[in-house]
C-alpha cells in the first residue's frame, strides 16, 4: 500500500505554489442505492435503530458531515454539494475547480467513478481527492496506484491534516467544529418533515482495537486521532444548546469512548459548568463492554451520568464471547451494562451481528434470544460483512470466500461472504426475524425510552448530586412527558398482547413516578392517536405505503470572509425547489400544527391549575416551533 505520508508531501509542494481560490467537496450522486429491507442508507433509525417497529418506527435524515468539518478547517473558501443530482454536480463542476474532493464510502463506488470519469473527461486540469472508506476500498481494489485513473490522491485517513498540508496551511492549529446541520427524525404521522433534534461534533476518529471486521481501525491506521478536546467537546455542544432550543442530543462520533477513560472524565468538570445545557440536551457515545467495565471499576457508574451521556451503542456482536476472540468483549457481563445503564436513565443501541464462522442451525437462536434479553431501546442487527481494505476481507480474498457483489450492495447487510455453517439468505432472515423478535417482544422503542427514561427521572431524584438532582431531572420530566403523548396510540397499535400490557403498565409507572398527566398531554396524545388510526389504515391498505426516504439536494457555502467566525459559518441554498407534493404536504402539516397550537393555548388558559409548565411549556414550545421532532 502507499505510504500516504509520502502522497501528501508530494502534494503540498505542489499546490503550496498555486492556491486554489475555492474548493469543491461533495457527497456521491444521488439517488442513493437503496438497503435490502427496502430503506435509505442515511435514515439510521427507519433501517436499523427502530426498524421493526410499524407506525410507531423513526423515520430520520442525516447530513454528510465529514465535508463541513473540511471546509470548517481550512482557509480557503469552499462549497459543499450534499446528495447532488447529475445535472447539479455536472452544472456546479462547469463552474470550474482547481481542486474538486469526494466522501464517499463503497456502497456509492459505483456513482463515485462516474463522477471521476466525468471531471477527467471534461476538466483535466481538476485535481480530484477522495476520502473515507471509498478512498479505502479504491486502495484494496486498485492497489499500486491503479487508482490514479480515477482520482488524483486518496486521504487516507484523517483529512483536516491533509488538506491544510496539501494547501500549506498551519497544520497546528486547533480543530474547530462549529454547528453543522442537524439530523433527527418521527414517525411519518407526527412529521414528515422534522427538524433535527441531533447534533453532531466528532470527539476522535480511529482506533488501536484492531478488530479484523472493523472498517475504522483500518481507515486511521490502528490508532485514535483526538478531533476536539475534551473542554472543546463541552463548548461545542454548548453551541447547539444555544442556538437550537430543539436540539435535545448530540451524536459524538469516536469509536470507542470508554476506551479514553482520561479523556471521559475530563468532560465532568466542564459539562456539570453549564446546568442549562444538563436540563435540555445529552450525549450519544460509542462504548464496547470491557472498556465499560474497567471505567466503571475506575470511576463508578455515577460518573457515566455525570458527564452527560444518554445514550450509549454497545457491540455486544453474539453471546459467544468466548467464539469471537476480540479483546473488547472478554470479561464484563452484557446484562449486567445494559440493566445498570437503563437503571440510571441511559438508552442503549445494541449492536448484534449475523453470519459468524462459528454460527450454524444449533446456535443461531440462542445467540439471537440472548441479544432480545438485554432489552436494548434501540437495535442495530446486521451481518457480518468484509468491507474493501479491512483485515477480514483480505483474509476472505485469500480464502476465496468473498462473493462478487455488485458495490451498490457493499454495506452491513451486504451479503459478500460465503457463510460456513448457514445459507447466505439465512443471515438475512435472522436479522429481519430479529427486529420483528424485539418489537413483539419489547414494543416499539419509544415504549422502551420511556420505561428507561422514568428510571431516569427517579435515579436524579435520589441522587446527592445536585446536578442531576436539580437539572438533569428536569431533561427527564420533559422527555418523559413528550413520549408519554405517544403511549395512547402505542397501546392501541401494539403488535400483541404482550406488548398491550407493557404500554398499560408504563403509563401507570408514569403516574406513580411523574404524576397525573396534564391536559395539555392529554389533548396532544389525542390528535396523535387520530393520526397514528389513519396512519395505520393507510398501511393496512397500501402495504407499499412506506418508501425509502428520499433527500433534497442541498448547498453549503463556506465563504470564509464574512461569516467564518460564526456559529453557523456557512449559508445554505436550496438550488431545486420542492416538488408540488411535498410543497402540498409541507402547507398542509404547517396548517395542522397552527391549528393544533391554538387549541393548546385554549386548553392551557382553560384549565391553568392543572397545569405543569416544565412539560407544558415544552410541549408548546415545540409545536410553536413546527418541531416535533424526536431525538433518541
Ligand atoms: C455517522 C455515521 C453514519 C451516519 C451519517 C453518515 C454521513 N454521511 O456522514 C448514518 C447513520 C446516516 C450512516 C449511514 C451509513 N453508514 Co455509517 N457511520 C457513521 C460513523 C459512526 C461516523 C462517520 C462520520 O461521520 N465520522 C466523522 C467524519 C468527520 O469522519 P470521516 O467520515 O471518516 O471523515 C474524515 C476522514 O475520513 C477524511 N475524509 C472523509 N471524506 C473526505 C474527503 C476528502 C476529499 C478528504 C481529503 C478527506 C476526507 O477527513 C475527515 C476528517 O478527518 C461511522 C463509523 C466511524 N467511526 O467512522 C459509520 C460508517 C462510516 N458507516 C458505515 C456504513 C456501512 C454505513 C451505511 C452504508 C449503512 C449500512 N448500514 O450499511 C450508511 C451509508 C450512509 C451514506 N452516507 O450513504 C461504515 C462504513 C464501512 C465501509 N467500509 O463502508 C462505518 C465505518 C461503520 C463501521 N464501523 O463499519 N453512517
Ligand atoms: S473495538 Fe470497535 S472500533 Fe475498535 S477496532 Fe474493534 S470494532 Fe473497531
């Protein structure tokens, strides 16, 4: 492989010479290739983390955001094409670029070459970049430059310090990360178009883990990049509790947090600074089991809280431990994590993969009824997949066990390896029978976030300390109010019995923990329920109801000089205009939550006494704003 080190030298003596006066980054072409279940590569929670559960199922959008923390790290003025068309990546490149760079990951290869082909057809004197796992599996499939016919240089690894030596900037000064667009997501009846309720900031990228599955561990060559300090990391989410009032988490991407315990703890001081921000916003991190345990040996489970985490993804992979051979899963006891974490109020994402070598017909359900038992609130099942560049695929290349599939189907679920002991189309069932497994058993994940986030409520009111005490319990009393609205509905759309009864006895926990429901969730909670009967029939009827979820093509425009220094340093555009539909649909859900907001006022003037303002207001706030938008 190339010594990427040697390319970016080559490079900055090349352009320091001529700056380029502006820069283009972009995302592949859109339309993106769809998943096998039938949902978007970029709607997390419709494909993975609430996938199984009807009408109650998060539909979400996510932002292509390595791009803004490029052109939020360099001097250089530049725009960012986010899921273009044909026609406005072709009309944006005759514009004329010196340098035009694409992030892209494998399953987009496909759209990534023809847009390479096409800027090296018309454009010569373009230099093209590309970075993330694309630049990765270009490098595996095209090894020993055979890449170059497509791209000029691949960023292999982290791409700030890359561009700012390939430009001759000060590679020294601090990373900023300053608000990029948010993501977020509802069920479709609530909103279609929710505005996001995620954050995002990157805290490190890489790993030392090693795993010979793992993308990332290969992409930043086995070892951590810090992106922000861990003060950084507070001030930064600080940003979006001041500008966004409906932003009520933030995603920290890092891939493995509870392996930095030095760097965790340091976020206790500065987060317990800003009180305000404890009672409206929490963190997403990423935490593998052991790294967990050895935290919670150092620094007990009150420290977890105390920093601000809310919602933690676990790989647990398979109740296998012992089979799987990876350092990270050895010696804490899933169940024991997952029942602590829920205990104090914190969500889960439990990761399970499918399609081991040692899974077969004897094992497979057990190992499947084992992951269904740690109760997740949120799931990602998938199967094990070799990605281009990463130790498991160079391992099943040599084996000849890799499959020749198309690059549209390179993702989680993608089917590239010849399994040992199941059928390929097996790995994809189980999967699928496992979110169905957990919804029938668990109920949707919004029942389970509530039941998690009224433990919440109660562990602060039992803690000394007055940070949880006094705020964070007012981040639970909110949230919990807002999912309560959901639970009518919830209970008459359950899939079974079972599950009918949870959502019975959860609304009874509310009582016993919250209080009475005020009129204001009562009224909310029953225009919810009309919604979801309709959503519900119209899914009864038309099976084909629900369509991937589709992204507009959106501008950035990172003009450096005036705004550089704000928190939001770039202006959007919104080059092609809604179509008559969704412009339909826009109107008539605006008229929907103008109508609904008056009739909360009346209601709240109607009966003031019995009123709750901390979930009231909230719950105005948010439908004043258009944004019923639930975070995670
Ligand atoms: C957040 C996230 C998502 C989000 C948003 C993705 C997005 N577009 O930003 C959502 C949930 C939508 C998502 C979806 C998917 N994801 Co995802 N996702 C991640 C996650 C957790 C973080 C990615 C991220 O934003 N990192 C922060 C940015 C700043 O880092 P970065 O992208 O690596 O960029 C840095 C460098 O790579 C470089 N760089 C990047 N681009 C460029 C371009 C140029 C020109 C240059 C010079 C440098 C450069 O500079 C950046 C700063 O250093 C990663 C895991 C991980 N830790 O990487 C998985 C990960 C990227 N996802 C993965 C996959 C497979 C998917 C899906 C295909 C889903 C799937 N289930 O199969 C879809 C595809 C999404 C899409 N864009 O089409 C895999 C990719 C593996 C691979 N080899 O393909 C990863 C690595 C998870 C894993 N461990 O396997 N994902
Ligand atoms: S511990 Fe997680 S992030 Fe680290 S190498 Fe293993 S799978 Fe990758």
């Amino acid at each position: 492989m190339n010594n990427p080190m040697n390319e970016i030298s080559d490079v900055q003596s090349r352009s320091a010479l001529q700056r380029p006066k502006k820069i283009l980054f972009t995302s592949s072409l859109y339309p993106y290739p769809t998943l096998p279940n039938d949902t978007s590569l970029t709607d997390a929670t419709g494909a993975r983390f609430t996938r199984a559960d009807g009408i109650f199922c998060l539909i979400s959008h996510s932002h292509h955001f390595a791009n803004h923390v490029l052109a939020q790290n360099i001097s250089i003025p530049s725009v960012i094409l986010e899921y273009p068309r044909w026609n406005d990546f072709t009309t944006e490149v005759k514009k004329g670029y010196d340098i035009i760079g694409i992030s892209a990951l494998p399953v987009h290869m496909e759209s990534v070459l023809k847009m390479c082909t096409y800027i090296r057809e018309n454009f010569p004197g373009t230099k093209i970049l590309i970075g993330c796992y694309a630049g990765l599996a270009l490098q595996a499939v095209y090894p020993d430059g055979g890449w170059k016919k497509y791209v000029d240089e691949i960023c292999h690894g982290e791409g700030v310090e890359f561009m700012r030596r390939m430009l001759g900037e000060d590679t020294n000064r601090p990373i900023q990360q300053k608000l990029m667009p948010k993501g977020g997501g509802s069920p479709t009846f609530i909103s279609k178009f929710p505005k996001g309720a995620i954050g995002f900031l990157v805290s490190g990228l890489g790993c030392p883990g090693s795993c010979d599955f793992c993308s990332s561990t290969s992409l930043f060559d086995h070892r951590r990049i810090e992106m922000l300090s861990p003060k950084d990391l507070v001030e930064h989410m600080y940003l979006y509790k001041k500008n966004f009032p409906d932003v009520t988490n933030v995603f920290v991407i890092e891939e493995d947090h509870f392996r930095w315990p030095d760097y965790l703890i340091k976020i206790k001081e500065p987060w317990e600074s800003h009180p305000d921000m404890i009672e409206s916003i929490d963190w997403f991190s990423f935490g593998s089991l052991d790294f967990i345990g050895a935290f919670v040996d150092k620094y007990g489970w009150d420290a977890i809280a105390e920093i601000g985490i809310g919602v933690m993804f676990i790989g647990v992979e398979s109740k296998f431990a012992d089979l799987l051979h990876y350092k990270k899963r050895s010696k804490t006891d899933p169940r024991e994590v997952f029942s602590h974490l829920h205990n104090m109020g914190i969500r889960t994402v439990g990761s399970w993969i499918c399609g081991w070598d040692f899974h077969n017909h004897t094992n497979i359900e057990e190992d499947l009824n084992y992951f269904v038992s740690l109760n997740p609130t949120y799931q990602q099942l998938t199967r094990l997949s070799p990605f281009p560049g990463t130790a498991l695929w160079y391992q099943l290349k040599e084996e000849g066990r890799l499959k020749n599939v198309p690059w549209d189907d390179v993702h989680f679920w993608s089917g590239t390896q010849k399994n040992l002991g199941l059928e390929e189309h097996e790995t994809l069932n189980y999967v699928e029978h496992g979110y169905d497994l957990l919804y029938r058993t668990w109920g949707p994940s919004m029942l389970r976030r509530l039941e998690v986030e009224l433990n919440g409520y109660s562990y602060c009111m039992k803690s000394s300390n007055p940070m949880l005490h006094d705020h964070k319990s007012l981040f639970f009393r909110k949230q919990c109010g807002m999912v309560w609205t959901l639970l009518d509905a919830m209970e008459r759309f359950a899939p079974n019995g079972i599950v009918r009864r949870r959502v019975k006895q959860t609304a009874k926990r509310y009582i016993e923990v919250i209080g009475e429901p005020t009129p204001i969730m009562e009224y909310l909670s029953k225009n919810i329920l009309r919604l979801a009967s309709d959503e519900y029939l119209k899914q009864l009827t038309n099976p084909s109801f629900y369509r991937p979820k589709t992204e507009p093509f959106k501008k950035y425009i990172y003009h450096k000089s005036s705004n550089g220094e704000q928190d939001i340093p770039y202006t959007t555009e919104w080059p092609t205009p809604p179509s008559f539909k969704v412009r339909k649909d826009m109107i008539s859900e605006n008229l929907r939550y103008f109508a609904l907001e008056q009739m909360m006022r009346l209601k709240r003037s109607a009966s003031k006494s019995k009123s709750e303002p901390v979930i009231d207001d909230y719950l105005m706030g948010m439908v004043s704003r258009r944004a019923f938008g639930f975070g995670l």
